[in-house]
C-alpha cells in the first residue's frame, strides 16, 4: 500500500535542520517543526511551517518524521522515551534519523518501531552545512532502495545522492567510516600547515601544491582556507566530531580492531574541545599547534586541559551522568558486565 504524503514532522532545527527543512517546505510539503531552543525554528515559520511543543505533538498526525538532533543520547530521548515517536507517531508513518548516531541504537530504533507498524530508518548525511543550504547533500540510509521508495521524492528535496547500504545500521556505520576519514585528512592537513609555517615557506602555495596532487583532500580544500584565515565559526562544530569519532573508536572496541589515525584524531578533537572549542568548526584543529597567546586570541584556555576529569568526569558523548555513568559515545543502554568507557580520553 503507498502512502500519500503529504504532512512531514521535522525535529531538530540546528545548523543543518534549518535549512533541510526549508527545502521540504519549499517543495509544497505542510511541515511542522519542533526544535529545543524555538528561535532556531522562527525562520522556518516565517516560512510557513507549523511550531509544535513536543516531538509528539509534532509526529501526531505526520506521514514521515525527520530528526536532526545532536547526539545519540538526544534520538535516544526523541525516540525511545515514553513520550517518544516510536509510540506517539501514527501506524504506518516513516521516521528518518538524519542525526550522526549510534549504529547499533538505529537497529533498535528500526526493531521497535517495526513492532508498533512504523518504519524507522537511520539516513546519516554528507556534505556539510553548504551542502544542506544548497539542498545537495550525500544521504547514507541503512535501508534499501526499494523499500525506501514511498519516501524518496521528499529525500530529494534536499539530496543530491543516496547511497542505500540495505540492513538498519549500515547508514550510519558507513557514516562513521567516512568520518574517521575526515578526522584522519584534517589532522594531515594541520600537520602540513604547522610544518610549512614553520618552516617558512608559503602556506597557500602548499595547499595548492596539496590540491593539485594526491596529498590534498576534501577538508584540505574547503576547511584549510577556513583555519589559515582564523574563521574559526562553525559550520560543523568540534564537539560533534569528537562524538562521531568517539562512536567509531567504540564500534573498534566491538569488533577488536584497532584504528590509530582515528585514535590521533580524538586525543587532538578531544583536547580541542577541553580547552574551550566544542563549539567552534572543525577546522579550529589548526589552533592546537599555535602558539597559546593565538589560541588565548581565538577564545581558547589551556588551563583547562584536563580539568574536571575527577569529580566531574565528562565523556563528551553528550548527556550529563548519573551515578551510574556508563560512556559510550552516546549510547547508553545494553551494555553488558564488561562495558568499558569508549570515550577514549582518560581514566574515569
Ligand atoms: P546543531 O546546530 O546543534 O543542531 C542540532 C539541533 O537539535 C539543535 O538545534 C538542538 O537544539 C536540537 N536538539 C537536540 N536535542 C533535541 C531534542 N531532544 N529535541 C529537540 N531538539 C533537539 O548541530 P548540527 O550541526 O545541525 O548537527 C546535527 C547532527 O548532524 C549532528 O549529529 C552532527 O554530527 C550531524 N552532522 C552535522 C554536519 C554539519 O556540517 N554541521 C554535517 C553532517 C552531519 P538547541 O537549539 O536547543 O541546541
């Protein structure tokens, strides 16, 4: 049976929310947002989309339900709470995660909206806040094309490519692989400027020397410009890069390998973060390898290395503990006797 649809719910209206949304509402779609913080929805209802108070109220009589939230511990929450769309959305609607998140929680997202009839689905993305501007991001989706099919004219609302990686899951591993990728370019190309700088030759003419060859990258060509020039806003914000590669590190846990550029990656993110940048781009990496009156310039404090790692332990994986902490990059449920931290920073 093929569903109409005609009304989208779309939760989460941040830096990549926002725009993505827009683009939903732009193609005809009636859509109703519900965000945290409800001035980041205001541009959206300008627009005409319709503000809901809850996750629930918003899914109530919605056909697909997009989520674009920060961290797993905020699906979780949106999806999995009493209140949460697995039991408030209606019989038959679509839930897409747009969200970087936890694998293994979009399998259980996907196994308990199955058993209340809806379809749950994790569709991770690329492409960057430009990317969701300009409606063409890179959709990873851990479901096939042919199931996909009632809810792909609204994913090309605001994708270019979709990429179906079949079992619930798959989206967002294959996400998290590309972002150890990512994490691995940035801290080559911060690597090259540090030692063209110091060296004193010219730093943009190694990146063009960068660009024109093999050593360059993604990252290098949109991000490098970025950190040479001090612009340091975000774009895509540190701290959820360090979660994503915090995910990663745990999934390496699981199947007992090892992934040291990735492990680089999150001492370096995780140290950026620390010292006050959790909130800056990604490409704020460069900072770590200036001097500390640049870094003091830019709003960071190195006196905040390692503090707090005793009574207030954070993992970074974006949700405050209880007692009974356990760190998981975000995704605290079923861990068995012998869950370890994966936050991968120090001893808690
Ligand atoms: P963001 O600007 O922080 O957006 C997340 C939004 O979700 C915020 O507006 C936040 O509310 C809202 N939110 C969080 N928990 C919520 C909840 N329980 N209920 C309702 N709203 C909630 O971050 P972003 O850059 O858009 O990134 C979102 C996700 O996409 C992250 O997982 C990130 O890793 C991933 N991603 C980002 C990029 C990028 O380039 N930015 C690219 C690809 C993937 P508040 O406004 O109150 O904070």
């Amino acid at each position: 049976m093929t569903l109409q649809i005609k009304k989208i719910a779309f939760i989460g209206t941040g830096i990549m929310g926002a725009p993505i949304a827009g683009h939903i509402l732009d193609a005809g779609y009636d859509v109703t947002v519900y965000n945290r913080t409800r001035e980041k929805a205001e541009g959206l209802l300008a627009k005409g989309a319709h503000w809901a108070d809850s996750p629930a109220e918003a899914a109530a009589d919605a056909d697909v339900v997009f989520t674009m939230v920060g961290y797993p511990t905020d699906v979780e929450d949106v999806y999995l709470a009493t209140d949460g769309l697995i039991r408030t959305a209606k019989k038959g609607a679509w839930l897409i995660d747009l969200t970087t998140s936890s694998p293994q929680l979009a399998r259980d997202i996907h196994d308990a909206a199955e058993v209340e009839d809806k379809h749950a689905f994790d569709c991770p993305v690329t492409g960057g806040e430009q990317g969701a501007v300009d409606g063409t991001l890179t959709l990873i989706m851990g479901i096939s094309e042919q199931e996909a099919a009632p809810v792909l004219p609204v994913l090309e609302t605001f994708s270019a490519k979709r990429f179906f990686f079949d079992v619930p899951g798959g989206g967002q591993t294959a996400k998290l692989c590309n972002q150890v990728s990512l994490a691995s370019c940035m801290v080559g190309y911060a690597d090259a400027i540090a030692l063209a700088e110091q060296s004193g030759i010219d730093v943009e003419r190694v990146l063009e020397v960068m660009a024109s060859g093999t050593g360059g990258s993604g990252a290098s060509k949109t991000l490098a410009p970025k950190s040479l020039a001090g612009d340091y806003k975000p774009g895509f914000m540190a701290e959820h890069l360090r979660k994503d590669i915090a995910l990663a590190l745990q999934r390496s846990e699981d199947l007992d390998i090892t992934l040291p550029g990735a492990e680089t990656a999150f001492t370096l993110f995780d140290m950026l973060c620390q010292i006050g940048g959790s909130r800056m781009g990604t490409q704020a990496l460069t900072l770590l390898y200036q001097e500390e009156a640049t870094c003091a310039a830019a709003g960071l404090d190195w006196s905040l290395l390692d503090q707090g790692e005793d009574d207030d332990h954070e993992c970074h994986c974006g949700h405050d503990h209880a007692a009974d902490h356990e760190c998981c990059g975000g995704h605290h449920h079923d861990h068995g006797d012998d869950h370890e931290c994966h936050c991968h920073h120090h001893d808690h």
